[in-house]
C-alpha cells in the first residue's frame, strides 16, 4: 500500500506541474520521490550479471580480458541512505569458483560481526576477481542514484545541462558535482570529490542514465562508470541495464586502461528473515 500511495503522489505532482514550465528544483524534487519509491521496492534485490573486464595498452591493442558470471545483491541497510552492492562471483572465464547459496547466506548469517562491517568483508572479497591490479570498490550500478536521495541532495550542485530522448522519453541532462566533505566516495587519498551527469525523465524524475566520474587529469586514478536504466516488468520500476567502465592513470602518459561492460538480467527480490533465515531464490 506504502508504495501505491507512493506512486500516486508523483504521478499528481506531474500531472499538476505539466501546465507550467518545469524547473531545475522542480525535476529534482521528482528525481527525489523517484528514488524513494525505488528503495522501498529495490532494498533487497538480487539480479545476474555477466561482466567482461579488459586491459588495454596505451595505443588501444587488447592486454588482457576477464569473464566473470555473478549473482549481484543490492541491500539497504537500516539508516543508510545508499545501496551495497554484493557481487557474488560463481564463475570466472567460465570456471566456477564456489557455491553460490553458501556466499549469499553468510552475508545475514555469519558470526556477530556488525552488519556494515560484514558487508564490507564480502564486498572487498568479491573484489579479489576484477582484473589488473587496480583495486575498486566502486563498480556498482547504483551508487550515483544515492546521490539523488533527498537527503544527500545538499552534497551536490546541479545544472541544467541540455534535453535528450532516451528510449524515446524526454529527458533533462542534468550535471552534477560533489561539494562537501567527507565526500561519499572514499579512496586512499581520501575524500574523492563525484561529478558526473543525470538523464531524468521529465515526467517521472526517474533516472534513465546516469554517468560518475571520480578523479581529474592530475588524480592518479580517473574513473568514468556509466549506467543505463530500462523498465523491468516483474519489479515495475527502472533497473540497470547495463554498466560500462573506464579506469584510466592520467598522470601516466603510456600506462594501461581497464575498460569494463556489464550486464544484468532476471531480476528479482529476496526475503530476509529475523528469526536467522534467508530465503534466496533460485
């Protein structure tokens, strides 16, 4: 019932704004609204993701490549106003690597370490799979959307940047940029300020596109991770479709690249349980 009401208070603020030229606070309420609707559906889903990771050379011939095979977990964890991403690896250039049941219940049923910490356990183990010797956290679908959280709208500046058609819906392109501290993303060096740009649906506020950039032409690492969105009928909202990333070593002028591209498929929710079960779906 709580999302219902939910949708029906968007679909109002949308319909009453349509007589007026729509502004910058305006979308961004929405995008808002937006999110929250999706956290309440998308706290605890699972998805498949296939994930084609690539070295490349300066002069762009091919080093290296890695095919990884993963059920991806998105949880939300009490308070927290950010998804984690758990990539559970089963298959790596396709050989398996470790039953996939077992990774899933020990993130909820393992000892009493506290939550967040056993959550960043798996996450940092997960990570040992990406390929170079570049290690990243980061790769998650959904990190930018958190950024669009009433609550950590304050963090950013944003700017109406043009208007697109994304599957032929209108969007707004709207920049972004980070300008407080601690920054949300954190690297060895510290805080790692995030810009990047948004593709909100002018009628829905819900993000299509979203793109990241963490790191300047004089960071030792730059990333780009840019995300498409498409309409997912079992949930009825808005999933990642597919990720693609670009890690670069700016201040090196013939250092290799990691390019990365993933995709995901058959969404769905998992129950978690208080009385110490999981129910994981198959």
């Amino acid at each position: 019932m709580k999302t219902f009401l939910t949708g029906i208070a968007i679909a109002s603020v949308a319909s009453a704004a349509s007589a007026q030229p729509l502004t910058l606070d305006e979308l961004l309420f929405r995008a808002n609204q937006s999110v929250i609707a999706y956290e309440q559906v998308f706290s605890n889903a699972v998805t498949e993701e296939s994930y084609e990771q690539r070295i490349v050379r300066f002069d762009g011939s091919p080093r290296g490549e890695r095919q990884l095979r993963s059920d991806m977990l998105f949880i939300q964890l009490p308070g927290a106003v950010s998804w984690l991403g758990f990539r559970d690896v089963f298959e790596v250039d396709g050989e398996p690597v470790r039953d996939r049941d077992a990774r899933l219940q020990e993130l909820f049923l393992g000892d009493a370490r506290p939550a967040v910490e056993q959550a960043t356990t798996i996450a940092l183990e997960s990570a040992r799979y990406n390929i170079g010797d570049l290690v990243r956290t980061v790769n998650l679908p959904t990190i930018a959307l958190a950024f669009l959280h009433p609550l950590n709208q304050h963090r950013f500046d944003f700017e109406h940047l043009g208007e697109a058609t994304v599957d032929g819906r209108s969007a707004w392109i709207v920049g972004y940029s980070e300008q407080t501290r601690p920054t949300f993303v954190q690297s060895r060096g510290g805080d790692t300020f995030a810009r990047g740009r948004f593709w909100l649906d002018v009628q829905t506020g819900q993000t299509l596109r979203s793109e990241l950039i963490l790191g300047t032409s004089r960071s030792e690492i730059l990333t780009t991770i840019t995300v498409d969105y498409r309409k997912d009928a079992a949930l009825t909202l808005w999933v990642p479709e597919s990720m693609h990333e670009v890690y670069e070593r700016p201040r090196r002028s013939r250092a290799d690249r990691i390019e990365a591209t993933a995709t995901y498929s058959n969404f769905r929710q998992f129950g978690v349980q208080t009385e110490e079960s999981v129910r994981v779906p198959r």
